[in-house]
C-alpha cells in the first residue's frame, strides 16, 4: 500500500507541474528560451531552493519560536503558526529568488517576460517537491490524499508558482536600470512574493478563511495573467520600434512589418519571400530587434557584447536575402 501511494503521490506531483511548466514556456510567445533553461529553473526550484529553504527555515525559526514560547507559552500553538505564516514565506520566497538573480545576468535575459517565466519555472519545481512530500506525509486515506491533490495542484502549487514569478517579473523589470533603481525594484517584487505567500498561508490556516484565501488567489491569478499579457504586447512595441529601424536602412522588408511584431501574424504563409526559411527569418529578426533595444540600454562591456550580436544577426539576415538570390539592399546603419 505505501509503494502505491509514494507511485500515485510521485506522478500526481510531477505530471502537473510539468504541464504547468510547458504552458508558461509556450505563453513566452516572442522570444521562447530554449526549453533546457527553463527546466534549469525548475530544477532549481525542486532541489536546491527546497534543500537552502529547510536549512534557513529551521535556523530562522529557532529563535522565533523561543520568542513566541516566551510571550504565549508553549502550548498556545502560536509556535507551529508562526512556521507557516512568518517563516515559509520569508525564508522560502528568498531561496526560490536567490537562484532569479543569478539567471538574470544571462545575455538571453531579456526582461520582465523572461523573469515571469524563470520565476514560475522555479515556483512550480518548489511546488512539485513540496506536493510529493505533502503527499507522502499526510495522504494516508484515499479520499484525504484526493482532496489533498486537488488543494495543492490547483492552489498551493501555483501560489509558489506566481509569487516567484512576480519577483521574477521585477527583476526582469531592473534588467537594464541604474544600480540605484535596482536596489528598489529587487525588495519591491520580494516583498509582494512573500505577501501573497503570507496571506495564502495564513487564510487557508483557518476554517473561517479558508474560502478568502481562494478568492484571493484566484484574483491575483487573473491580475498576475492580465499583466503577463501587458508585458508580451509591451515587448512587442519594442521589437516593432526596433525592426522599423531596420527597416529605414532596407534590412528589413518593410511590408514585413505587418507580420514580424505580431504573434497572431508571423506564422501565416505567404508573406515570407520563397527561400528564406520563415521560422529561421522571423526568429532572427525578434532577436536582433530585442538585442538592439538591450545594446541601447546597457553600458561597457555588456554594450559592446551586444553590439557585436546585432552585427550577426544583421548579416545573417543579409545572407538570408542573398542566399535566396532576392534583391537586397544593405545600407545598414550601425
């Protein structure tokens, strides 16, 4: 019976964290990082994050619930409280970010919208671990362990998955801010991650408020995907701006201005000259565009890093042209 449920408790953790997971990457509709990278995230979130969380969360509580034992006794069952709804969020929101800082240095980090899904990448890896053990530890019935699925699948699960991702959207945000704005925004997202942690926690910790923290979280889940959206559309009036340069020095087609910026456009037929591999063109092209606009606003060596793949990813479109023997004319501007 309990290799059935550690089996059942392993797949009912895993399988949905890794549709989840697919369907965040798929919503990265310009700029998709390769698939290994976001499972490098996630990765991240299942192991790493989870093994520094226990650590800081047993040295962190140490002193906390001698303060709470001193103050409401030892049997007032502030003591286990105080674990759900002080230390997970603040402990576990910042080994879950820690490992966002250091993906964000990548060239490839683009923004808010890599930050999105980086964070939710590592959010749902944190939830995948915490869910099986969840599991594991307190499904002993089939009906509890059911309800217990249901819960942490569909709530607890995306909750890390948000609030990481929300940090994630911030730091995105500071990407290519002076070091002083950088020092606001970081706090900022990890403050409103460990809130949305907080108040999750300490709802759903009594009866009375179970059914407020679900409305909650469902409200975040629906402002948290309407400003997704907003920073996918934001993103795609920088590579609009972008390739309209481009297209001032004959780079690029202008006619194929009414394609390249738009996800709903971009991969219909017809509009790419015959010759030129569409999906090829078109991802070089959102590339060229995303690194003109970090070349603009970066400075040093990261600046002249991308200046030179803006002049690759110029001449691979000049080749592109001219290997399909169509007329092109390279006036570029530098």
């Amino acid at each position: 019976m309990q290799l059935i449920l550690a089996f059942a408790s392993l797949i009912a953790a895993v399988v949905p964290m890794l549709t989840y997971l697919i369907v965040i990457w798929w919503m990265d509709r310009n700029e998709r990082d390769p698939f290994w990278i976001v499972l490098l995230n996630f990765f991240w979130g299942a192991t790493g994050a989870i093994f520094l969380g226990i650590i800081g969360s047993l040295i962190f509580q140490i002193p906390l619930s001698m303060t709470i034992q001193t103050i409401f006794g030892a049997d007032s069952g502030m003591d286990d409280l105080s674990g759900a709804i002080i230390t997970a969020p603040f402990i576990e929101e910042i080994t879950k970010g820690f490992f966002l800082v250091i993906m964000s240095r990548l060239k490839s980090f683009d923004g808010i919208v890599d930050g999105v899904v980086f964070g939710g990448a590592i959010g749902l890896g944190f939830g995948m671990t915490e869910n099986f053990l969840y599991f594991l530890s307190y499904g002993s019935e089939p009906v509890s362990w059911l309800y217990l699925v249901i819960i942490r699948t569909l709530f607890s699960a995306v909750m890390h998955c948000m609030s990481t991702a929300t940090l994630g959207g911030f730091i995105g945000m500071a990407k290519f801010k002076p070091v002083g704005m950088k020092l606001l925004l970081y706090p900022a997202g990890l403050i409103i991650a460990m809130f949305l942690h907080f108040s999750w926690n300490l709802t759903v910790s009594f009866e009375v408020t179970t059914l407020l923290g679900f409305l909650f979280l469902f409200l975040y889940f629906v402002a948290w995907l309407a400003l997704f959206q907003v920073a996918i559309y934001m993103e795609g009036k920088t590579i609009m701006k972008e390739l309209y340069e481009e297209s001032q020095t004959g780079l690029i087609p202008a006619e194929h201005l009414n394609y390249l910026p738009f996800v709903s456009r971009r991969n219909k037929y017809g509009w790419c000259p015959q010759g030129v591999k569409q999906k090829e063109y078109i991802k070089t092209s959102i590339k060229l565009a995303l690194s003109k606009n970090h070349y603009k606003n970066s400075s040093g060596k990261a600046q002249m890093s991308y200046k030179k793949d803006v002049d690759n990813l110029r001449y691979q479109i000049q080749m592109m042209f001219y290997n399909a023997n169509l007329n092109y004319y390279g006036n570029r501007q530098n």
